[in-house]
C-alpha cells in the first residue's frame, strides 16, 4: 500500500512539479514558525536558575515623573531600572545575604601583543556579590571580594572567548590586561556559561551573550564609564559633567539582592518602604 501511495505522489509531483514545490514549501514554513514559537515559548517560560530563583529579587523604584508613567502600557509599573543615587543608597543595606548593581558599559582593550589591534569590548560593572549570586561558573579563578569593590581595585573577570582571544588556551589568572589607560588583573576566567535568558539584565537584549568583561563596578567614576544600555530619565539636568548624569534622575542600573528567608523579605521591604518614604 505504502509503495502504491509512493507511486502516485511521484505522479502528481511530475504532473504540477510548481503547485506541489508551493505546497511542500508551505508546509515546511507551517512547521518551522510553529517549532520557532514552541523553543521561544519553552525558553522564555523555563526557570533560569532553579536552585534559587526564589530568592532572587530584581528591586524596583518608583522614582519616575509623578504626573507621567513609566510605561504606558502598564501605568502602574514603576521603572525597571535605577538612578545611581538610589542604587547607592540601598546598597548601604546589611540585610540580603548578597546584592549587586550593575550596569552593561564598553571598554576598550589593548592586547599585549603588538600584532593585535584594541578592540572594544561588552562590559558589565558590578559587584563582587555578582558571581555567587547568579552561580556564576568558573574555569580558572573567581570573583573578587568586598575590598576590592571598596578600592576599587584593578581587578577583572574575563568571559572565556576573552581569555581566549588575549591568552589563547592558557590561564590567563595572574595576568595583567589594558583597560582604556588602566592595567588590570585578571583574576578569573569564566566556564563555558551562556543562560538561555540573560536574566540578570532583561533591559538590554535578554538573547544576547553574558558579557565579555566584569570589572568593580566603582571604577564607574575613575573610567567616567556611561551605560551603553536602556538609559531613560524623566527630568532633564543641567551640566555636561559625568558628575551631572549621576546626579540626575537617569535610570540604568539594574539591582538585584538575595534574600534567603521570609524574615529577609519582610524587612528588606520594610527597608525600602522607608526609603521610598523619606525621598518622597
């Protein structure tokens, strides 16, 4: 029976070879959009990172405009970002167990061989928490600790193409990288991590790439580094210092902390309450 069927489908096909190349076509289309939609949906609503995601919170603000929303669509959504003043303020906090503000950034990198050319590079400033926060896996070396945000020192973590493209299969721990007119040590190199979803930063392109760079996230100042991100501000601020646009109601930090109990939550919330409060 199966070869009968066979036979005649040859038949047709020699007989309308272009209504049948249509049809096989569409066909195909049908089941490559449907598969497309199905992965899409499969990642979007897959849990990034399991072993926590319960407790870890993206903190926002409502500093925006009060006369206009944020996002029209969802009026009743404060901004998804930060202004710098507020990510400092909350940051002096002692109640999660970790937290970071972050930011995406570009900086350009001198490779030690004069053969290379410099080439700019994805950057995400952060903090130290960053790394245990999200399980950031390792190749070689770690993150940096809480003095070296303090410093800041001129530390930096390198994604493996990084390290590859600079060091090519070496460790590159203990090595020393030019950033812009800084040098920096690295002092880890990332395993091979690429979450479907760059959680951490659904702001700018969450399909794309972890950064190729983290480096403390107080070198913001000495590297007068602007965000290379979603930077939106409702209130426009005179200067053109880097100074002026930390001082303004500019958002593009993304914050996150991690609380690990319900008492956590409840006085993290009541912390920002109190905030949200005295600024208002």
């Amino acid at each position: 029976m199966l070869a009968y069927q066979l036979k005649i489908a040859f038949k047709s096909l020699r007989r309308n070879p272009v209504l049948s190349a249509l049809l096989i076509g569409g066909i195909a289309l049908g089941i490559a959009v449907s598969t497309a939609f199905v992965t899409t949906y499969y990642m979007m609503a897959s849990d990034p990172i399991p072993a926590k995601s319960d407790r870890l919170f993206a903190v926002q603000l409502d500093s925006w405009d009060p006369a206009e929303p944020y996002d029209d669509d969802h009026p009743e959504e404060p901004p998804r970002q930060l202004t710098y003043r507020d990510m400092l303020a909350i940051m002096e906090s002692d109640i999660p167990t970790h937290q970071s503000g972050m930011y995406k950034g570009q900086l350009t990198v001198h490779p030690e061989a004069e053969t290379d050319r410099p080439f700019r590079a994805e950057t995400r400033l952060c903090f130290g928490d960053f790394f245990t926060m999200f399980d950031v896996p390792f190749a070689y070396g770690g993150g940096w600790g809480p003095s070296a945000d303090a410093g800041p020192e001129p530390v930096v973590v390198l994604s493996q193409e990084t390290n590859r493209r600079l060091f090519g299969d070496e460790n590159g721990v203990g090595r020393t990288i030019r950033l812009e007119d800084r040098d920096f040590t690295v002092v880890g190199v990332l395993d091979d991590w690429r979450p479907a979803i760059k959680y951490y930063d659904v702001n700018n392109n969450e399909f794309s790439e972890p950064e190729e760079i983290f480096v403390p996230f107080n070198f913001n100042r000495p590297l007068e580094l602007y965000s290379s991100g979603n930077t939106r501000g409702w209130k426009f601020y005179p200067g053109n210092e880097y100074d002026d646009f930390l001082q303004s109601e500019n958002v593009f930090i993304q914050m996150w902390v991690q609380l690990d109990s319900a008492r956590q939550r409840d006085e993290y919330r009541a912390f920002l309450d109190a905030y949200t409060e005295g600024q208002r």
